[in-house]
C-alpha cells in the first residue's frame, strides 16, 4: 500500500459535514428556466455552424448540463460544446447507446454498474461496480459504454442532477492476469469522457479491496486526472471502517460490510427494463 501512496490518492476523511436534501437552486424553477433560455441563447448567437445546428436544445438535456456546472451558463455551454465534440471523436462508444445493445444489457445483467436503492446521507446516488462480476466475454469498453447509458437515465432525476454520484469500485478478488483487460486508452477515454464532458457531477470515488496490481495500473491515469477529481478519489484498501466514514453502512449491501441484503447484481437492470 505504501508505494501506491506515494501517487497521493485520498485515504481518509478531512469532513465530517452532512448535508440532505436538495440545493436551494433546485426549487427555483424561474432561476432555472432563466439558465436555459440563456443557454440557448449562447447556442443561436455561435459563431460554429456546426455547434448552432447539431448541439441539444430542448430543455430537459439543458437541464442536465446546467447542474453538471451549478447553472453557470458559460461553463454548462462549454461542456456542452466538450460533450458534442467527444461523441463526434468517439462514434463507437455512443453507437447503439441502448438497452438493446447487446454488450450493454450484458454488463448491466453482471451488474456493471450497479445502482443502490437508497441515496446516501447526502442524498447522492450511489453507483457500484464490481470487479468479480466481470466475466471478460466483453471488454472494458462495454462496461464504459452500460455506464454512460445508466448515467444518461438517472441523470434524468433532478436531483441526481444537483446532488451528484458516489461509485464505489469492489476489486475483491480481481485476477492478476485480468489486469491486461484494464486498457490504459480504455481508462484514459474513460476519465476524459466522464470528468470533462458528460453532465453529471461526481462527489467521491472510492476503490476498496484494491490489490497492488490494480493499484499499479490504476495510477496511470492519475496525469490525466483535474484537480478537483484527484480530491474525490479514496483508496480503502481493506480498511471499510473508512469507506463507512463517506457512505454510510446502512445503504450499503452486506459484502460492503454494510447492514443492508447483498446486492443483486440484476436489481438495477431490472429497474431499467419496468421502465421501457
């Protein structure tokens, strides 16, 4: 554990702070209906034609990007303008972005990403992912893509929008020679889609069970990480008792060492399917 350290992840709490419910913003439908026409605003009077013409403007993907930025217009166009130009560079990430999709059905089947029922005491939603589950029929880039396509739905929840995401990463028992399935452009594509373009806003990253291998191959993204995720990011190890200090055990599944059922990996497709 201790040369993995040296890349300086976060491995305890500095904030003991609570906070629940939902941001005052959230209330103030006026303040937010003002945001959006402004944000259309910018879109119109562009100087790329492309971008005037191609870019989202209907209200409910706005939305989305204006909580990904606390409803600062020139940082929700600007990521908006990200988000456009990286599904442009990457077309085989967004390509039959479905349920229907074959890859995607079967990674949500294995429970990548799993989603918890309850909020955390933030009121965040917690998304899981564990690593065991993988069977390797499909590559990382699969599970990115099941990813992408559970955030794009619960992103459609205002006040997932405002209070934002935990994930918690369970490598319990993750093979040594399974690390060569964690491509680094994978991860690399992976951390600039999620931190730089998609709209969601992530609270707190957390490894636990990490072997020093995955340890190893996880800190070559570090570079590419901002600031503010690399504040975000914990590594547990073994250690719960501090993963339970930033997500409380009673949301969380018995092999997480918490006080709720283990959790089936289905529950959340499950959820996705009752509602198409």
């Amino acid at each position: 554990m201790a040369e993995y350290l040296e890349f300086e992840w976060r491995t305890n709490v500095i904030s003991n702070n609570i906070v629940k419910g939902v941001h005052p913003l959230c209330n103030e439908p006026k303040g937010r209906t003002a945001a959006i026409a402004a944000l259309k605003n910018l879109i119109h009077s562009c100087n790329d034609y492309e971008l005037r013409t191609n870019l989202p403007q209907d209200d409910k993907t706005l939305q989305k990007f204006l909580y990904a930025r606390k409803l600062n217009v020139t940082e929700s166009f600007e990521l908006l303008k990200n988000y456009y130009f990286y599904r442009k560079r990457n077309p085989d990430i967004f390509k039959n972005l479905t349920l229907e999709a074959e890859d995607i059905y079967k990674a949500l089947e294995n429970g990548l990403p799993g989603v918890l029922s309850q909020k955390d005491r933030k009121g965040r939603c917690v998304l899981m992912l564990t690593a065991t589950n993988w069977d390797f029929s499909y590559p990382l880039s699969s599970i990115y893509r099941a990813l992408l396509y559970s955030l794009d739905h619960l992103t459609n929840d205002i006040h997932n929008q405002n209070n934002g995401f935990v994930v918690i990463v369970d490598w319990t028992e993750f093979p040594f020679r399974r690390t060569t399935n964690l491509k680094p452009s994978v991860l690399r594509l992976m951390i600039e889609g999620l931190q730089d373009c998609f709209p969601a806003r992530f609270k707190g990253i957390h490894f636990i069970e990490q072997p020093w291998y995955v340890e190893a191959a996880l800190a070559i993204i570090k570079p590419t990480l901002n600031d503010k995720i690399k504040e975000r990011i914990y590594v547990h190890g073994n250690n719960l008792s501090t993963l339970h200090e930033l997500v409380h055990k009673d949301i969380l599944p018995a092999e997480m060492g918490g006080e709720q059922p283990s959790y089936n990996p289905r529950s959340f497709l499950n959820t996705l399917e009752a509602k198409q």
